[in-house]
C-alpha cells in the first residue's frame, strides 16, 4: 500500500502595516523665544558716544543700574550705542537681552557766571582765577530719561536737574555729584510713573 504523506496546511503571511505618516510641525517664521515670566528687565544704553571715554558719563550710567536695583526694577547693561541707533535697533537688543523695553538717559551740564541759578549756558569747562583756583560758579545736571518699547517708540520720559555752586579745581567731582542726584531723582519718577497696562517681558 503506498505510503500517505500528509501535507501541512501553511498560513499566508500578512502584510506589515505602513507607519502612519508623522503630521508636519506649523512654520512660524521669525518666531523670538519670550523673556522668563517675572518682573520685566530693562535694557540700559550706556550714556554718551560709543567711544566716549569721559569718567562722568560711565559714573552715570553705573548710578542708573544701582539706582534702579535698590527701587527693585531688572536693569541689564547693552553694549554702548548711539542713542538713536538702539532705539532703530530696539527689537533686535530686546531678543538679544530679553528685555521687556530700553532706557535711553542722555547727560548734559550747564554753567551760568552769576551765582544765582537763572539764565544757564552750556558747560564749557568753567572760570579759572589767575590764582589757579576754580571760582565760586553755578552749574546744573540735566538728565533726560526716555522708556522705549521693543518695537522703538517712547512711551514714557522725565528730566531731572540737580544744581550747585562749585568750589575749587577738581570740576569733575562736582559735574559728578550733581550728574548722580539728577540721575537718582529720574529713577525715581520712572519708579512711580503711570502704567495703562501691566507690562511683561516680550
């Protein structure tokens, strides 16, 4: 009798599922990665020319970041800047610093002859008695404090004077006492200044 092999029922292979297709990600173009939550942070432009290395202005700016810390307001230092420059350039410091906006301080000093303190000219360096010795003379700070937005408008500005009668040769020391009170009375008023809206770092 010839031999029966039995014959094993094998099972077609299925077919291995395509992955689903991954969904494309949105294009958001020029998008800017938002500042921290938190108070905002203000992005100070260091006073004077880029190249200026005059002791008064770099005092002064050093005296708006003090200021500002003990009013508990964020500050951080840009890299010097022509003033109308940074406030061309405010979005790009705003990204570059994650600020929520800019301060722009621009310092001058005026001298008057008399000793009264009415009727000031531009300093130009002050009186000298042939002594050698710096005569009595009037001179006025005035500091003019511009908040700029991150898309370069001002939003908010003060000026502050501080005034004195001077004493003997050393001009830079009292160019710089009253440049630090006028700066100090600014901070103040930008600390107390109206707001429409509470502000959030962009």
């Amino acid at each position: 009798m010839p031999r029966i092999v039995p014959v094993l029922e094998t099972e077609t292979p299925r077919p291995t599922p395509s992955p689903a297709p991954t969904p494309a990600l949105p294009f958001v173009e020029d998008e800017i990665t938002p500042a921290p939550a938190g108070p905002p942070v203000y992005v100070i432009v260091p006073f004077g020319d880029p190249d200026d290395t005059n002791p008064v202005f770099r005092d002064g700016t050093a005296a708006l970041t003090r200021d500002l810390t003990e009013r508990h307001i964020r500050s951080t230092l840009s890299t010097p800047l022509d003033a109308l420059e940074a406030v061309g350039t405010a979005p790009r410091l705003c990204a570059d610093y994650r600020g929520a906006g800019l301060l722009v301080g621009q310092l001058s000093f005026e001298q008057k002859r008399e000793r009264d303190l009415t009727g000031f000219i531009p300093f130009v360096g002050g009186i000298v008695s042939s002594s050698g010795v710096f005569d009595a003379l009037p001179i006025r700070a005035r500091f003019r404090l511009y908040q700029v937005d991150c898309r370069g408008h001002v939003v908010w500005k003060t000026t502050a004077l501080a005034n004195k009668v001077h004493h003997g040769q050393n001009v830079e020391a009292g160019l710089t006492q009253i440049a630090l009170q006028a700066i100090a009375t600014a901070s103040e008023e930008f600390r107390i200044r109206p707001r429409a809206e509470p502000e959030r770092a962009r």
